[in-house]
C-alpha cells in the first residue's frame, strides 16, 4: 500500500511525513493551486524529505503545463513521479514514461474509459473540482473501486485519519493519497492527522491482505 501526503510546502512537514512512514510526498508546481510551491521552495522541502528518509520518493503536481517544462523540473528537482492533474494529451503523457501519474476525476462510468487512453501505469482517480484537486470532497467509490480493478489506482478524494480505512476496504486500491485531510489551512499540515492517516492506512492494507490470504486457501 502506498501512502502519499500532498500539497507539502514546509520542510518541516515533508521531514516529519518521511520519518512517520509516508511512501511518496506531493509537491504542487501548479501556479493556480492553494498549496503552490515555487522550484526554489520545492527544492527546500525535498531535501528536508530526503535528509529524514533517503528512499522517500517526491511527485510532482501538473496542469496542462508545458512537457518540456514538466520534464525540466522532474529532473531538476529529482522528482520520482509527475501527477498530471490537466487535459495533457497521450502523447505527453508517453513522454514522460514511468515517471507519470495521470489523474482522473471520477464523475460517471464514462470516465472509466477515459483510462485507457493513456500509457502509463499509475492513474490517481479524485474528485471532480476547480482546483484540480485538493477539494477535501469524498468521491465515488464504486467508480474508483471499478477503476481499481482494472488498474493501479491512487484514490484520492476527502480522505481523513478517520475515513481511509473504510475507502481501502471499499476501493481496494494501490495506494491513498490526502491534502485537505491532514491539515489546518492549505498547505499546513498537522503532525498528528499525517501520523493517524498512515496509520490507519497501513492497518487497513494488512487487514485486507490478510483477508486475501484467508480466503486463498479457504
């Protein structure tokens, strides 16, 4: 199960994540976005993840930005994953390769579909809202449970300390992933919500793994 906490825009909460056992930390480069980081800033909050766990793996987060802009700051800032939040085409999306993440909003069946246009092999499914992202609103999760079953999907969307278990048993994905969930005001998280959340989602996995494991030899 991978655990990711987005939207980090201070050192000291991108170190604490890292030590409390996060697997991948979002970094918002998206100008538009409540949780925008700068590169310089970006590069200050990566270095504090990295200097408290050295395997932590940092995603960037884009809109319709330009791919050669994309590929520039993956690469400059190190970044493992660049989470692609816009209307970027399949081919931008190959270019990136394995680093590439796209995000779908999750609204109708229809949306499903929309998976199979693209080559890569992480999708994160969210919440429809203006802001890309990050809206602290629950999704559907029959949809994404769906998308789930046919991909490697990040479920994103309203989840909390207090609901992610429930959404990994009712979703089954590859990975959760919060903003809102764990923090005071855009950007500010709190150390005690992001220590619950990945609490609580490594309980759930192991749980469901180990249901998995019963019904296989039942």
């Amino acid at each position: 199960m991978i655990v990711k906490i987005c939207g980090l825009t201070r050192p000291e909460d991108a170190a604490f994540a890292a030590e409390a056992g996060a697997d991948w930390l979002g970094l918002n480069l998206w100008p538009k976005s409540r949780r925008f980081v700068t590169a310089s800033r970006a590069r200050e909050v990566a270095a504090a993840a990295r200097a408290a766990r050295s395997d932590i793996a940092l995603v960037g987060i884009f809109v319709d930005q330009p791919i050669e802009e994309v590929l520039e700051l993956c690469d400059s800032l190190e970044l493992r994953y660049a989470q692609l939040h816009g209307d970027e085409s399949p081919d931008d999306v190959r270019r990136l390769g394995r680093r590439a993440i796209k995000a779908i909003p999750l609204t109708s069946p229809r949306d499903l579909d929309r998976l199979v246009d693209y080559s890569c092999s992480t999708f994160l499914v969210d919440t429809p809202s203006p802001g890309r992202g990050g809206s602290g609103e629950l999704g559907d999760w029959r949809l994404a449970r769906s998308a789930a079953e046919q991909h490697r999907v990040v479920l994103a969307g309203g989840l909390t300390p207090d609901n992610v278990a429930a959404a990994i048993a009712a979703v089954s994905p590859y990975g959760v992933d919060t903003a809102s969930g764990v923090e005071s005001i855009p950007g500010h998280k709190e150390a005690e919500l992001m220590e619950r959340f990945i609490r609580a989602a490594r309980a759930a996995a192991e749980a469901r793994d180990a249901g998995a494991v019963m019904r296989y030899r039942a």
